[in-house]
C-alpha cells in the first residue's frame, strides 16, 4: 500500500533574504532565546565582581565598558522584546502561507474530479502549421 505524498513544507521569505520553513524558524527563535537568557544570567551572576575590578583600573576605556555593561541587560530586553515583535509576524505570515496551501490541497482532489476541461489551447481541428 502506497502511502500519500508529503506536502512540501510552507517557506516564508525572512527579510526578503533567506527563505526559512515554519520549523527552522522556530529552532532559531529557541536558540535565541536560549541565548538571551543565558547572557542575562552571565551577567547577573558575573557582572558585580568584574565590574569592581573594571571600577578599580580607573581609565576612561574602563569607565566605558562598565556603563556598556551596565546597559546590558536593558540592551538584551529591547532585543527581545525586537524578537517577539518579529515572531509574531513571522508566525503570522506562516499561518496565512498554511492556509493558503490546505485550501489548494482541499481544491486539488475537486479539480481532479472535474476530469480534463476546455482551454483555450483546445481545437477541434489541428494546429495549422505543425
């Protein structure tokens, strides 16, 4: 018994750039999350003891570093909450491509059974010229 053809996967075009399906996307997402959350606990759990030692050089390099990552967290939080924005379009647009693909699967088997139809290309006599 032969088993029904895979549907090819749904792709949405991410920036107009790269071509991603539903799934890769969502692989992506996850690791950026991952990410994120693990910067922030890099930070949370690191930062007060490199930042005294950061205080302690007293140079204008160092007084620039420290004010970055003490921005840092807040830096993460827009860059999430830029990444949640995305998703949501994103996913969006994965449902609409959905859609649009089960109703062309639901249409298909209708149009199969309508059996061959009249186009314009149909002649009741031979091309002339052939």
């Amino acid at each position: 018994m032969s088993q029904p053809a895979k549907a090819e996967p749904v792709r949405v075009r991410l920036y107009g750039m790269v071509t991603l399906t539903k799934r890769r996307y969502l692989v992506q997402l996850a690791v950026a999350v991952v990410l994120a959350a693990g910067l922030l606990a890099l930070w949370y759990f690191r930062w007060p003891t490199v930042r005294r030692s950061l205080v302690a050089a007293q140079t204008a390099l160092m007084d620039q570093a420290v004010k970055f990552w003490d921005a840092a967290p807040w830096v993460i939080g827009v860059l999430a909450v830029l990444q949640a924005v995305e998703a949501f379009f994103v996913l969006r647009a994965f449902r609409r491509k959905e859609a649009e693909a089960r109703e062309e699967a639901a249409a298909l088997p209708i149009a199969l059974a309508a059996g061959p139809q009249a186009t314009a290309f149909t002649a009741e006599k031979p091309l002339e010229g052939g």
